[in-house]
C-alpha cells in the first residue's frame, strides 16, 4: 500500500543550512510522487521567502510565512496542518538527509504498525570529531541497539516520524513552548499517554546534522533551554526522575528525605569552583575519551543553575 509523506521543516534564518536539507531531500528513494515538504518560515526576514518561492523541486513543495516570529512548536503546527499526507516526517532546517531517509521511516512505520520511529541524526562528518560532538553523536537513541524500542523522552524533531492523524489527536504542538528545546519531548509524552503510542529507533532513517556549534555554544543553549525544561516539568511532574530533572531542582519542603540527600551531593559536585576546573579541561584531548561523562555533568550544570534562575534562586 502506497502511502503519502508529508515532510515538515520549521525554519528561521538559516536559509544557507536550509538548501542542502532540500536538495537532499530532492535525491530520496521514495516516490517523489508521494512527497511532500511542508516548509514553515517563521519570520526569517531574510532571503528565505524568495527562494522558497522560486525553488523547483521534484516532490510538491509547500512553502509557508509566518508574518511574526512564534516559535518553532507553532512553526510546526502550521505545517502539520497544511500537510496532506497520513504520515508526517519531521526534519530540522539544519539537516542533510540520506537518500533512503523517507523511505527508511516509511518501511519501519509499515513494520511497527502505529507507532513513533526515531531516526539517527549524526554530526555532519565534515565538521570533524571534537568533543561536543562525540557525545552529541552518543545521546539519545543512540545509545540504543538498531531497532530497539525506545523511551518517549528520546523523540526528537530533527529526524522522526509519526502518523498525522495521532498529533491531531493529541493536539498537536504546545506552542506555549517558545524557547527553543523540550516542545518535541511534551509532545512525545502526550504520544505516548494519550495515543498509547510506541517509540522505536531506525539508525536507517539517517541524516547528518549540519551543527557547527562550539562547546560553549552548546552550554549556552543549555542554559537557556531552562525555562522550556521547568515548563516541561510542570506539564509532566511525574516525568521528573525519569529525565534526571529532579534533583537539579531547588531544595522543596516536599523532597524525600532520599531526594533531598541527592540533591545536596549534586549541589556539592556542582559548585562553581569544581565547575570551572572542569569546564577548563574539557576540550583536553586526553578528555576526549572520557567526553560523555565530562559533558552530562557541564550540561547538568548549567540546567541546575537555569533551573534556580527561573525560580528566582541564585545558584550554589
């Protein structure tokens, strides 16, 4: 049975990232003829609007404006609600797709039945093999087996698929999540709540993410994705333990004695001295080897200290 895909990108000034995403997603081994990209600018301000317009594409393109800038939940939205296809693949602006990417999702989709499928999204080779990117390579799924069943808190945006009518029965997007990060893992909790759906990884949905981004530039997203992770914590309380959110919360008068225990070790681990010296070694190259538990705990830090600075706290 053939079935329609509707491709969504949200994207907002990164029109030089967005072209090879394109013209990657112009070389698919799925029928063109059963494809579709659902393009969401969201008020880039810049030339993507033009090209868009002008671009010719074997699959049916179909680009969208948003007038005012609203985030990337609400991007999505609107392109899932212009998509025409029973099964949505969702793809970042930033990502060069292998050619067997849609059909990978479509295959795994017919296999798992009604489901999630999570693709593998690794960094761009040519951006070479420095730390950060060696644990962002090592997160997620991909810590899994190939075609293990995954936890819902792995589902990501950048390489994933799931049929449209679930997200419409869930509601799709929160689009109270303006910052960027975690509107994918609400998402996917409300999946698997309400839809009883399953979550499974495809490393043969492959697509390469074009992230140049230094260490620092990812502590900083960290940092600031904070307030979308407390707003996270707040639709989902009972999630917190299991994305290791609770004890990088402040001190409550409601923490067990256990978790109030946790939470002082993980206070005196994060102090801004032992910090600091730890931040100073991580691009050491003798560090590389050792680079998944150098980044969780600079990553832990710095939701800690997000996480006391939108609660009003100043951290330890």
């Amino acid at each position: 049975m053939e079935r329609k895909v509707s491709v969504v990108i949200p994207t907002h000034r990164k029109l030089r990232f967005l072209k090879p995403t394109l013209e990657s997603l112009s070389r698919q081994t799925y029928p063109s003829r059963l494809t579709e990209v659902v393009v969401v600018d969201d008020c880039s301000g810049d030339e993507t609007g033009a090209f868009l317009s002008a671009l010719e594409t074997p699959y049916r393109l179909v680009p969208i404006v948003h007038e005012t800038n609203r985030g990337r939940a609400a991007a999505r939205n609107t392109a899932i609600r212009a998509a025409t296809g029973d099964l949505v693949v969702f793809v970042d602006d930033d990502m060069r797709c292998n050619e067997g990417l849609v059909e990978a999702h479509v295959k795994a989709q017919r296999e798992r039945g009604d489901s999630v499928v999570i693709g593998s999204a690794l960094t761009a080779p040519e951006l070479g093999h420095a730390t950060v990117y060696s644990y962002l390579d090592e997160m997620g799924v991909h810590r899994l087996t190939p075609g293990a069943r995954a936890p819902a808190r792995y589902f990501v945006t950048n390489n994933a698929s799931v049929g449209r009518r679930h997200l419409l029965g869930v509601g799709l997007f929160d689009e109270n999540f303006r910052n960027y990060g975690f509107e994918d893992t609400e998402l996917a909790f409300r999946l698997e709540d309400i839809e009883g759906l399953d979550f499974w990884f495809c490393p043969e949905a492959l697509a390469y993410h074009m992230h140049d981004q230094s260490l620092e530039q990812v502590l900083e997203k960290r940092l600031d994705t904070a307030k979308p992770l407390r707003l996270l914590l707040d639709r989902h309380p009972h999630r917190a333990s299991e994305l290791s959110a609770d004890v990088l919360l402040p001190p409550s008068g409601e923490d067990s004695a256990a978790l109030a225990l946790r939470k002082l070790a993980i206070r005196l681990a994060t102090n801004r001295l032992f910090y600091g010296l730890v931040r100073a070694l991580a691009s050491a190259f003798w560090l590389r080897r050792l680079s998944r538990p150098v980044m969780v705990y600079l990553i832990a830090c710095q939701y800690r200290k997000g996480l006391r600075d939108v609660a009003g706290t100043e951290p330890a």
